[in-house]
C-alpha cells in the first residue's frame, strides 16, 4: 500500500510538472478584428464601375451631365451577380457616386440621380437591383461614396460635409448588409459646382470628418471594412496594377498615411513597424480603363495576365478587386465575361487537388512537443488549428513528406493572423534524388503566400522560417501541381523582317508553316527560333501542351513585304528623326504631328524599290489617352516621289470606339513610294497621329 502511494505521488508531481512547462503562445503585435478577419477570407471580388461616366465615355466627368445622359438599354444587375459568382468572385463593390456627383440611386439630398434619368422614368434605383442580386446569388455587396463632389454647389464648405455624411447613412441603412464601404483618394479640384466652374481646394485631412465617417459605418455596418489610402480598415496598395510587393505587411503606421499620401510606393509593403492591422487591398481594373469605353473592346487583359495579377495580390498577401466596366446596355460585355471565365477555368486546374492532403509532416520542433500545436494541423483543411513552434527557436522547419517523387510547383502558405504576422524570411526546398535544392527565398506570408516555381518531382518540400518577429505559427501548408497554361501562340515581326512566335508558358510547344496548310505535332514544324519573312506569307501556328496532347485553335497571320528598306522622307509637321516610330512594326509607339497645325497632315514614306501595290494598312494610336485620330484619309502613291496618283480616299468607319488596324484595299498600282494624309482628324485641328502605317501588294 506505501508503494502504491508513492507512485501515485510521484505521477501527481509528474503530471504538475508537465502542467508548469506548458508554454502557451501570445499574440505579437497589431491583431486584426473580426470584421478584418471576415475581409481576409473574401480574397477576390469585383468592382463594378458604372455611372455617368459610362455614357459620356469619361473616366472623370466634370458634374455638369445631365440626369438625361444615363439611360441604360438593358440593365441587368442579376447578369452583373451572376458573372462575378461564376468567375469565383465573393463579392461586388459597386461606384453608387464617383466624383461628377450623379447618384445611382434616388437620394434624398439632391436632383442629380437616377430619379431624374430617363431610365425607367425615374423611377429605377440601381443600388437596389444589385443589392437584391447579391443576396440571390450568395454575394457580399459593398458601396464606392466619392467623397469629392464635381456637381454640388457647396463642395468645400460645412454644408457639403453634411451632405456627404447624409448621403452615406442613405446606402447603409436602406440596403442591407454592406462588406465594404470604399473612400477614393482623390479630392479637390476643377469642377461644374453648380455652375460655378472653378477649382476648389480642401485638406482632405480633416475637411469631411472622418472620425465621424467612420463613426457612421460602425453604427450602421459595424461588420463593414472602411476602405481608404490609409484605412482605417483596408488600405489601398499603392498602384492601380493589380499587385503588392513580394514583402507585404498587414501592418501600417496609419498616423503616417491620409487620403492622397504621397508616399504610395510604401503602400505596396506596409510598414513593418506598423502601428495599426491595415490590410492591403489591390484594385485593378481588367481593361485599361475603369469604365466601359468602346475603344478598348479589343484590349481585354490576357489571361497570362489575368493569371500574373491574381498570383501577385491575393499570392503576396492582399486581396483582389478586380474591376469590370459594365457598358452602355447596362451588362458586363462578353470580351469581359470570356477573360474572368478564363482565369477562373484556369484557377480551378491550379488548384484542384491539394498534394499535402493526408502527407506525412514533420516539424524540426513543436511548441510543447505537440498536442494543440502539432505539426499536423497545416494540412488538416481546417482554418482555426496550427503548428507553432517554441520561442526563440529559429530557424525552424516543417517538411511535407510524399514519400514518393510527386510533380509540383505551387506553395500556399498561411499564418494563424490571429496571433499577429510574424514570419520576416523563409527558404523553400526540394528533395530531388535524394538532394535538398533551393526553390526560393522569400519574406512575409501573412494570411496568405502564393509560391509559383518549375516543376520538380520531390519526395519531401521543406520550408525552414529563418527569421520571425515571434514563434512562427502556420495554419496552412498546401501544394499543388499547376497545368501548363495552354494558350494560342502570338506573332511579332521587326521593321528587319525578323520573325518570332510567342506563348505565356515555357514548357509549351509550338508549331507552325509558312505556306498557309495546318501545322502538324512533327519535329520539322516545331518552333526553335526566330526567322525571317520579307515577301507575302501566311503563317499558321498552334500550341501544344506535350504533358495531355491538347492543342490550341491555329493563330493565322499575313504578313506582306518586310519594312527593312522603308524610310519617311517626308512629314507635315513634327520630328522626323521620330517619325520612323510609324513603320517599326510596333503599333504601340507613335508618331504625332506638330500641336496647332491648321491644314491636313501627311506622311511620306519610300518603300526602297517598285513594288505593285493593292492596298494599305493604318493602325491608330492605342493609348488609353488617345488624339489625334484620322477619321477620313487621303491615300496617294508614286514611282518617282513627284508624280503622285491619288488612289483611295474615304472614312475610317466607328475608328474611335474601335482603334483597330484599318485595311484599304485598291485597284492594283506600281508604286515606290505612298503617301497618308488625315484629311480629318477625331476632335479639333489637324493634329495627327500615326500608330503603324503598312501596305498590301499583289503576287
């Protein structure tokens, strides 16, 4: 019996011993709250720019338009839900008010809103449609409020304040539920005001109030995120790219920061040292401009990058807001659904199956050697549970274990964010025959890292976190094996006639004939290096993704006679050492005649030799911000330089909403040398400008 009891004694002390040594984990330094929790797990969702400026295809109109302008044909905000639902989006964040004033709702406050548009006889309310739309669809909505007003008559003064916070409890009791409550930090300017027309200045510091602002918000949305440069919930990433830094803190010194800061680069990584959780927020808009302008139909962004804006925001610890300019009709354009269908098809492939699923983990140390914090919580597909390893025990590792070589080439790694970001560096490694190599070096995680790397077939990935501000602690851990992205090959070709053909994915293959048939999988039609066309030629290429045999659709191009002998002797007006910018072979750099002139312009250019011609090419500017448009034309050609015969002239038909590559076609001339003269230009004066002028000749 005195035995028993002394045993019992002693696993008694035992046991109070393991008690004592138990070390619980605390937080480190700026926490989020729950609604900034709630934030992080949305990741991806959408902006919905769509107002006054839609129909006076502006970005900023001046908040002289009138309510008459806005009159949608067929305003579909169920299209508008369930596009963003069906591309993987979480939310909608729709610009109720951008800076000309005109409201897309009926407020009480003023006349300039859709109560007195024609559209529906005044009687619509566009915040309504899709507020009702996200809530059928299982969407998140959230509200953009310009807080710079181009249209009222009081801006700068006390009494617009007021409006402005009347405006804003309008959205957020009349609604429902709103996410996110977004503030431009834009402010002051030029502006209608009522008729006034001048400019106006504030200090956006402290001229709308904003310790009230966000007493609103709290009150009536108290789960709702403020969005702003500096927050206070959300902060802007410092571009309108689409992309964080590689380093990116969730933390910011949001003293420091106010509407309008000027130090925006900082943005782009918060400050390490940040006194407050202020969350980056990447906005981007998937054409080049935030609202719809016909003219930029054709420049829909790729899915390579589509695909290189999601992997550098939510992969570096932001979230995404990925801009759609809903157009005239009032839908989401076609070009638009096509892209966000793409990246989302290729995002699920991406993603499908998570390798670290049930493998084996092994952590070089575990906080209390287990239990609540073992090394197994990063791949238990759960959010609330994570390995921490014990203070002041770096480097630490965590290795996944597949036990066999497994193809992979995607990392995602999460931080428990309720104990704080911690982790400052981590290395990423491979076991490859039996050999630990390098993948990559990296810095921050936060509440989510993305890694992208080549391909290898490991047995084990090892990650080893070589510097933290406090006990790392990992909630995820996940790996994945990424498809090729397969898409259809694109052609360039320089002013030497030098030909290449490109695909967004290194392990692709292409090919291609030069005599018009269908390229076939043969080694005599794959692509290894650039060639040269300088006669008429059709090329035909496919790619071919060599991992499942899948081809894409052929990509056909015609290429006439090579510029390499071409010079402008001649212009109207401008540089002509600049004017060679018109025959590079690149459509993106321009040559612009002189500001002011008062008569039509021209060019000349000497092809080099006689050549039959049967035609001609006109590519127009393709800036965002584009002039200088010729709209009728006047197209002469001549053997000799003196003797010009003119042989077409005419109307460049919709140019300006849709600045595609013109093509002329006329009776069959001999010619060495053409001339193109903007009879009329898009706008006012003769001021003219040349993207990329070519020619057709015959056999």
């Amino acid at each position: 019996m005195k035995c028993i009891k002394i045993s019992i004694a002693i696993v008694f002390i035992v046991l109070i011993s393991s008690c004592s040594n138990t070390k619980k984990i605390i937080s480190y330094g700026p926490l989020p709250s729950h609604r900034q929790l709630m934030w992080h797990e949305m990741e991806y969702y959408g902006f919905i720019h769509f107002n006054m400026n839609t129909f006076t295809n502006m970005e900023w109109g001046m908040g002289n338009e009138s309510p008459e302008s806005f009159n949608p044909t067929e305003l579909d905000a169920r299209q508008w839900a369930r596009v963003a639902k069906e591309a993987g989006m979480k939310g909608i964040i729709l610009t109720a008010k951008h800076h000309d004033g005109f409201c897309l709702w009926p407020s009480a406050y003023t006349e300039h809103s859709v109560k007195n548009a024609p559209w529906k006889n005044g009687k619509g309310d566009v915040v309504r449609e899709l507020a009702d739309a996200c809530r059928e669809y299982g969407l998140k909505m959230g509200v953009y409020l310009s807080p710079w007003d181009r249209n009222h008559s009081a801006y700068g003064s006390p009494e617009y304040v007021t409006y402005f916070h009347n405006q804003l409890k309008e959205l957020l009791t009349n609604y429902g539920d709103i996410f996110e409550v977004w503030f431009d930090g834009a402010n002051g300017g030029s502006g209608y005001y009522g008729g006034a027309n001048e400019t106006r200045k504030i200090d956006n510091k402290t001229y709308y109030q904003w310790d009230e602002v966000t007493r609103i918000v709290r009150e009536l949305q108290p789960n709702a995120v403020i969005f702003g440069d500096g927050g206070p919930d959300v902060r802007w990433v410092g571009n309108e790219e689409g992309w964080a830094n590689e380093t990116n803190w969730n933390l910011l010194r949001k003293i420091e920061v106010y509407p309008g800061y000027p130090k925006h680069e900082q943005l782009r990584s918060g400050h390490e040292d940040g006194t407050h959780w202020v969350p980056a927020e990447a906005d981007v808009s998937i054409r080049p401009g935030w609202y719809y302008h016909p003219s930029e139909d054709h420049q829909v962004k790729s899915l390579p990058h589509l695909l290189d804006i999601y992997y550098q925001s939510v992969g570096r610890n932001a979230s995404l807001l990925l801009n759609l300019p809903v157009d005239t009709r009032g839908l989401i354009h076609e070009n638009d659904v096509r892209q966000l269908m793409a990246l989302k098809n290729q995002l699920d492939k991406d993603f499908s199956f998570d390798l670290a699923k049930n493998a084996r983990v092994i952590a070089s140390n575990t906080r209390n050697n287990g239990g609540q914090f073992s090394a197994t919580n990063v791949n238990d597909q759960m959010n609330d549970t994570f390995w921490a390893a014990d203070d002041n025990e770096l480097p630490v590792s965590i290795t996944i274990d597949f036990e066999s070589p497994t193809a992979v080439n995607r990392l995602v790694l999460q931080e428990y964010i309720k104990l704080g970001q911690r982790i400052k560096k981590f290395t990423v490694e491979a076991f490859v025959n039996e050999q630990w190599q390098t993948i990559d070096t990296q810095t921050t995680v936060g509440y989510k890292r993305i890694l992208r790397f080549d391909t290898v077939k490991a047995s084990k990935i090892r990650i080893t976190i070589t510097e933290s501000k406090a006990a790392p602690a990992l909630s995820t851990i996940a790996l994945y094996h990424a498809p090729n992205v397969l898409t259809q090959p694109k052609t360039v070709r320089s002013k030497e006639g030098e030909v290449s053909l490109h695909v967004s994915d290194k392990n692709i293959e292409i090919y291609y004939t030069t005599d018009g048939s269908t390229p076939e999988i043969n080694p005599k039609y794959k692509y290894s290096q650039p060639f040269y066309v300088h006669k008429p030629t059709v090329i035909k290429a496919i790619a071919y993704n060599p991992d499942d045999a899948g081809t894409t659709e052929e990509t056909t191009v015609f290429y006439d006679i090579s510029k390499k002998d071409w010079q402008v002797v001649s212009v109207s007006s401008g540089a002509l050492a600049e004017a060679g910018k018109l025959i590079d072979e690149n459509p993106l750099t321009i040559f612009a005649t002189a500001q002011g002139t008062s008569s039509p312009q021209e060019v000349v250019i000497d092809l080099g030799d006689i050549y039959s011609l049967r035609g001609f090419t006109y590519v127009p500017m393709q800036d965002r911000w584009s002039f200088g448009i010729i709209t009728h034309y006047e197209f002469a050609v001549s053997q000799d330089g003196n003797q010009w015969i003119t042989v077409s002239q005419g109307e460049f038909g919709n140019i300006v909403n849709n600045p595609i590559e013109q093509q002329v076609i006329f009776p069959n001339h001999k010619a060495r040398y053409i001339r193109l003269k903007g009879i009329k230009i898009h706008g006012e004066g003769y001021r003219s400008t040349f993207g990329e002028i070519g020619v057709f000749t015959t056999n």
